[in-house]
C-alpha cells in the first residue's frame, strides 16, 4: 500500500453549507470525550466515502490560536486512524457527512484527543452499521 491512504485532501473536507446545515439539523450524536461527532449518512459531492468538518467552541477558547491548534490535532488524528474506517464505508457503498465537535473545557494533549477519536471511529463504523447497501455484487 502507498502513503496515499493517509492525505487529507480538500475533497474529504465537508465545505457544502447545504450538506452542514442538514447535518445538524438531522445528524444524529454521539459522545466520544474529548469529542462530541455528529454525523449523517447523505449524498455527498465527488466519489469519496466521508466527509469531515472540525469544530471547537469560541467560547471556550477565545484565542484562536488555541482553537486553531485543538483543530489541528484532531485533524491529525483523524488522519492518522481514517484509512481503515474509510475502508469499511466503502464496502458498504455508502456516504456520510461527520462533523466532530471538542467539548472539553480546556485544552487537552494530542494523545487524548487521539484516543477519543479512535473511540469515535469505532462507534461511528457501530453506529452506522444499518445503513448503506450491504449486499455484495460477485
């Protein structure tokens, strides 16, 4: 396998306003400390299986510095664990929008904030188990 797997690229970043607002307007939630994700299996632009959006409250970090780096750290994590969840969602042909949301109240290391999103990987895979086409085309 290439290094390919794990690039986070602009066609994996949820931007669609339209997608956002329908994700929390319609999302279902889960909690994953130090992560809240909300996610929703939709159509999405392009051919790729997820897409995902951080978020981290302005008013629990006023500097932006600070939320930019909590951002920066769960992008990363997310990097670095999604090649085996983007694996299952394409097996089931299926599409989801996630946004993951810190909840913490103050700024946590990276390998906490890694722990919860393998955590949140695993429960979203659980989650979205009910959804998709799963039956196989040989």
């Amino acid at each position: 396998m290439h290094r390919s797997g794990f690039t986070f690229g602009k066609n994996e970043k949820l931007c669609s306003r339209k997608i956002i607002d329908q994700l929390f307007l319609k999302g279902e939630t889960f909690l994953a400390y130090p992560l809240r994700i909300r996610f929703l299996p939709t159509e999405l632009p392009g051919d790729v299986p997820v897409q995902v959006m951080f978020q981290v409250s302005k008013k629990r970090f006023k500097q932006a510095v600070k939320r930019n780096l909590l951002k920066r750290r769960m992008r990363e994590s997310y990097r670095l664990n999604k090649p085996c969840f983007i694996r299952v969602f394409q097996e089931r042909n299926l599409q989801i929008a996630v946004a993951f949301l810190y909840i913490a109240e103050k700024e946590l290391d990276y390998h906490t904030i890694e722990k919860g999103m393998k955590k949140a990987l695993l429960q979203l895979i659980e989650k979205t188990e009910g959804y998709g086409n799963t039956s196989q085309n040989i």
